[in-house]
C-alpha cells in the first residue's frame, strides 16, 4: 500500500509543509514519480530537493512549474573532482538532456559532506564543486543552475547560545576555502536543521515546546541581548554566527532540510505523529510570514521541509524511516 494512497490524503499532509520539500525516495511503498509531480503540482508545490539525479523523476517533472534542486551523489564526488571533463560528462547526461523543460535550478554536491566520518570525502568536495560550476559555465547555465553543498550540525563545535555559533576547527580547513568560493559564485550557505535531532540528545534540559515552536519561555542570548522562541531560528542564527567568525558575515543561510519523526524507538523521546504535525504547521506558519531571525531580521527565512514521505528502506533507528 502507498503511503500516498490518496490525494485527499496528500492535501492534508500538504496543508502542513512548506512550499519548499524534500522528495526522498528511498523506499518501495512510494507514489510513481508521475503521481508525485501531479500532487505536487495541484498542492502548489513550487520547490523540490532530491537526492540523485533520477531520469524517471526528471522526465515526470517536465513542464511541472516545479523547481528542482538535484543531487550529486557522495559516491560520484571522488571521480568528478578528478577533472571538469568528467563534470561535463554528468551534467551531459542528467541535467542538460532536461532542460529547459523541467526546472532544474541547483546541483547539491554531495550531501553532508563536512563533518561526516569520511576524511577522503572532505578533500574531494571542493574541487568537485569547482569542476562542476566551471562546466556549467562552458554550457552558459551558470546562472541558471546554482552549485551548493548541504551540511549537518556536525561541523560546528558550538550552537548553544546562537552567538557562540562557530565551526570545528578540523573541519574549518576545508570549511573556509570552500565558503570562499560559494562566496566568489553567490552561493547561499546550506544547513540540515533538526530541532527533533537536538531535542532527543538532551531531552532532560531541552523543552519540546521550544523545539516544537510552541509557548514557552524560550532563552536569551547574553551576548547579542536577543530573546529565541524557538530552537529552529536559534539553529540558524547559530549558522550566521560561525559564518561571521570566519569572514561571511553577508551570506545567506538557508536551510536545507528540517522535519520532525513521527515514529520512533524507545530512546527517541519526542517522536510521534502529534509532535511532527505540530512542528511542521507552525514551520509552515513561521515561513509564510517570510520575515528573518533575531540575529537576521531582515533576511527571510527559507526553509525546505524534510520530507514528503516516510522511507522505509532507510537503515538506523525507527524515526530515520519516519519523517513523512
């Protein structure tokens, strides 16, 4: 059975996400990718991410109206930074052939990449992305097609309180010089927020309802003075914080995936259906209103919500597979 069974269905799911999503797809209980674009398209939909570069997905997303960020996969990214040749050879063969009928405005290079326990990886991820942004130049789509990279929490040492926001200092060796050249590009800074992530390490000190943007106390940055209601807008300024610290004080965060599991394990407090339709409402409410952080008020917050369906071939705990 589809987890999608219906559109009726899908419009209430809908009702409560972003027009911004993640369109996972590691699972086998999914709508067709020629489901998904027509839900999407009658959802209002306007901006998707996904993981690869699926030729069924981009074929059915053709004359959508939908945009799409697609990914380079971490597995393709030691062999494209050996050289721009072999980034024209992907871009030849799963942008290009699409265009301009299906809106592909982004390449992801990689995923997660900074932080994560592959040091090979951290090398490559930068002359990847150059390899690819230079062949997008030679097609004259470097204007059109935006080359970014998506990060985890895990490359900053400390987020707590947003004003202490700062990178590891492992991982700012490759950190800096890669924000030098998504700075030379215009390219934003791509953060993977969690408040459930961060709420289910520490839910002893942390209160659901900041995380979950319900009334609460919230906290106060003594540094900057700024009063935080939600984790959410905290996580970010967090960002903008560590960005400033290392020279990017004017480029813009957005983030690149956020949600909440509504099923869990045992030691997943926070996890259910409750708490993910109640985060992802007030997500919702909170970007309609198109308005910054405290530490960024003038820069609207953009968000993509993590995801349109639950995966149930993902491996790891319970809420991996649950994110719908």
């Amino acid at each position: 059975m589809k987890d999608c069974s219906s559109f009726f269905l899908c419009l209430l799911i809908f009702f409560f996400i972003s027009p911004n999503v993640c369109y996972g797809r590691i699972a086998d209980n999914i709508p067709a990718p020629s489901e998904v674009a027509t839900l999407l398209r009658r959802a209002k939909i306007k901006n998707i991410r996904i993981y690869d570069a699926d030729h069924s997905v981009l074929t059915a997303f053709e004359n959508s109206g939908v945009e799409i960020v697609v990914g380079l996969g971490n597995e393709f990214l030691k062999d494209i930074s050996i050289g721009e040749d072999r980034a024209m050879n992907w871009i030849k063969e799963n942008v290009q052939p699409f265009l301009p009928g299906t809106l592909i405005r982004g390449i992801a290079i990689g995923n997660e990449i900074l932080g994560s326990t592959d040091p090979e990886l951290w090398e490559v991820l930068l002359p990847a992305a150059q390899n690819v942004y230079s062949a997008l130049q030679r097609l004259d789509l470097n204007k059109k097609i935006l080359v970014q990279t998506a990060h985890s929490e895990a490359v900053f040492a400390t987020s707590y309180p947003p004003s202490a926001g700062a990178f590891k200092e492992d991982v700012l060796l490759y950190m800096r010089p890669l924000l030098q050249f998504f700075s030379r590009i215009k390219s934003p800074f791509y953060i993977n927020a969690y408040p459930f992530l961060a709420y289910k390490s520490d839910a002893e000190h942390i209160d659901v309802n900041y995380a979950l943007f319900k009334s609460n106390p919230g906290i106060r940055d003594n540094k900057t003075k700024l009063h935080y209601d939600n984790m959410f807008e905290a996580q970010v300024d967090a960002a903008y914080a560590a960005l400033e610290k290392v020279g990017f004080p004017k480029m813009e965060v957005i983030v690149s995936e956020t949600g909440w599991a509504s099923k869990g394990d045992a030691d997943e407090p926070g996890a259910s259906l409750k708490n993910a339709k109640t985060y992802n409402s007030n997500l919702r409410k909170k970007l309609l209103k198109k308005k910054g952080t405290p530490y960024r008020p003038k820069i609207p917050v953009k968000a993509y919500v993590f995801a349109l369906f639950n995966e149930n071939l993902k491996p790891g705990p319970t809420s991996e597979r649950n994110f719908g």
